[in-house]
C-alpha cells in the first residue's frame, strides 16, 4: 500500500507541474486547467483501489481481430468496478461543488444520488453504451446544464478503462493495426503525439488513454491520404510544438504536440486542456471536432461541449 501510496502522490505531482507550467505560459487557461487538476487528482486517489477482471483473447480470435479491424473489446461488454466508480463520482461532486459556475448543478445532482432519484450503476451503464436520450432526460430532470452529467460519469469511470487498457496492451501489435480507432477499445483518438527524432506519430485514445501508432499523412476519422488535402497550422509565439491537423475532405481536425519541441514531459489530456485556444482557431476556420476537450469549459456547457464520445 506504501508503494501504490508514493505512485500516487508522485503521479499528483507530476499532473500539478505541469499543469502549473502551461498556465504560467497562457494564463487564459488557468481556470480551465485547475479544474482540470482536481478531475485528475480525484481520479488519481481512487486508482490503486480499482478491481477489474480478467480478460483472455484466443490468439486465434486475436488474429481475426487485427485482420478485420476489431477492437480487443467491446467497452459495453467489460465489467464496470462500480464501486470505486461511484467513490470517485462523489469525490468528483464533493471537490467541484465549490465552483460557482456549477455548484447549483452539483448540489441537485447529490440530492439526486442520496435519495435515490439517480441511479449511479444506470448511470455509468448508460454512459458506457452513450445513450444520448438518457442523458438529454436526466439532465432535463435535473435542470443540469449541457454535458455535465456525461462528463462526471465518464471521468467516474475512466480510470477503470485507462486499467483495462493496461492490462490488455501486450496483445496490440503496434506494427499492423494502423487505424484511426483504439485498438483496444475502439474510441477514437483526442490528441496526437510526434515522439523521437524521427516524429513517429501516435493517437492517443480519447477513452482509455492507450496511445497506437498511425500514418503521418493520413487523416484519423475518414482516412483521407491525399497530401494536399492534409494541412496544418500553428501559432508563431508556439511554434511547431503544438499544431493543428486538419483535413480539407471531412473538415475534422486533430490537435498535435510534438514531443521532440518540448522540454518537459507530455501529459496529454493536460496538453490538451492547455491548448483550447487552437481548438478556438480550428472552429473559427470552420473546422470540427470529434471527441471533447479533457475537461469542461466552463464559459460555455451549450455549444463546446458533446454528450458523448463519438464513436
């Protein structure tokens, strides 16, 4: 318990300085990415205690998987560590209820859960298959504003994901799957990485964290190949640390951060927090997104944020 004691307030560290680095940077983001801090730090607290079962794939039916495109697992098959999701939820709820611009919502959504009114393994069951008219009538129910409810489920249960992709990473064959989609879970990526002195190009899943490699010129949600439809911009006082992918044929974009461009070590979805003004330029360009930023803006629940992942 000792050792999964100092894993975990050195990972807390680790979050809170780099996250303190980029809002020093761009101090527009700092509410954002504090939110952020206290998503991860809750997160972090629950994952030495998380329990999840065994999962075997048949080589033969691993084979056929890669073959044909499949993912390792289907997310709605694997069994929920409810539990430690619910302890995190609550941890979730008691930690942001201070924020004024969602203390009302917090404050229903515990009545809610204490009384019974809201169900947190139908919750986490609806948010695991992303049942959008549930979650249109819970909020509704609720007076919830956007896509808080999805959010707070979703981080509740992300890190029992993130643990699944843990243990089921040696069966990816880094070398053969090239596709767009997790190859563990199917989720499509959030952010991308160029690591290594040759800028090797990684997704990184926006659902279980687990990172694959992919073509450098290709674009992740319609498999647009054509160079000269693959474009990308960045901001001159950034440079090309971090850029903006976009494909002229879906009109999607991809943030990207290359890794050889930075001194610090990367946190992805901390990266990704720290650069919602690219995701400003990108829609402004008239380009979409297809997952969620990491965290919620808080200036806006209607419009940027989604109800789920897109599959």
């Amino acid at each position: 318990m000792r050792e999964d004691n100092d894993t975990r307030s050195s990972e807390i560290e680790r979050i809170t300085e780099r996250i303190d680095a980029i809002a020093k940077e761009r101090p527009s983001h700092k509410e954002a990415l504090a939110f952020l801090r206290k998503v991860m730090t809750e997160q972090y607290k629950v994952k030495p205690g998380i329990e999840i079962d065994p999962v075997d794939i048949d080589k033969g039916l691993l084979e056929v998987k890669n073959k044909e495109g499949f993912p390792l697992v289907n997310r709605a098959d694997l069994k929920m560590d409810i539990p430690s999701a619910s302890t995190l939820f609550k941890g979730l709820c008691e930690n942001l209820k201070q924020n004024d611009k969602i203390s009302q919502d917090i404050e229903r959504i515990t009545r809610a859960v204490d009384s019974g009114e809201l169900d947190l393994a139908e919750l986490f069951d609806k948010a695991v298959r992303e049942d959008r008219d549930y979650m249109i009538l819970a909020s509704d129910r609720l007076e919830l504003q956007g896509g808080l409810l999805f959010f707070l489920a979703q981080n509740s249960l992300q890190p029992i994901f993130e643990a699944y992709a843990d243990k089921l990473k040696e069966y990816v064959d880094q070398e053969t799957w090239w596709r767009g989609y997790c190859p563990i879970c199917g989720s499509k990526p959030i952010i991308a990485e160029l690591i290594g002195s040759e800028r090797k190009k990684f997704l990184v899943c926006s659902c279980c964290g687990y990172e694959w490699r992919f073509n450098r010129i290709r674009c992740p949600f319609c498999d647009n190949e054509q160079a000269e439809a693959f474009k990308f911009f960045y901001t001159e006082d950034e440079g090309k640390a971090y850029r903006v992918e976009t494909c002229q044929k879906c009109k999607k974009y991809i943030k990207t951060v290359d890794t050889e461009e930075l001194e610090d070590e990367i946190i992805p979805v901390v990266e990704d927090m720290g650069t919602l003004h690219l995701d400003i330029l990108a829609k402004k360009e008239g380009y979409t997104r297809e997952v969620p930023p990491s965290g919620l803006n808080l200036e806006d629940f209607q419009t940027d944020i989604l109800l789920w992942r897109r599959i």
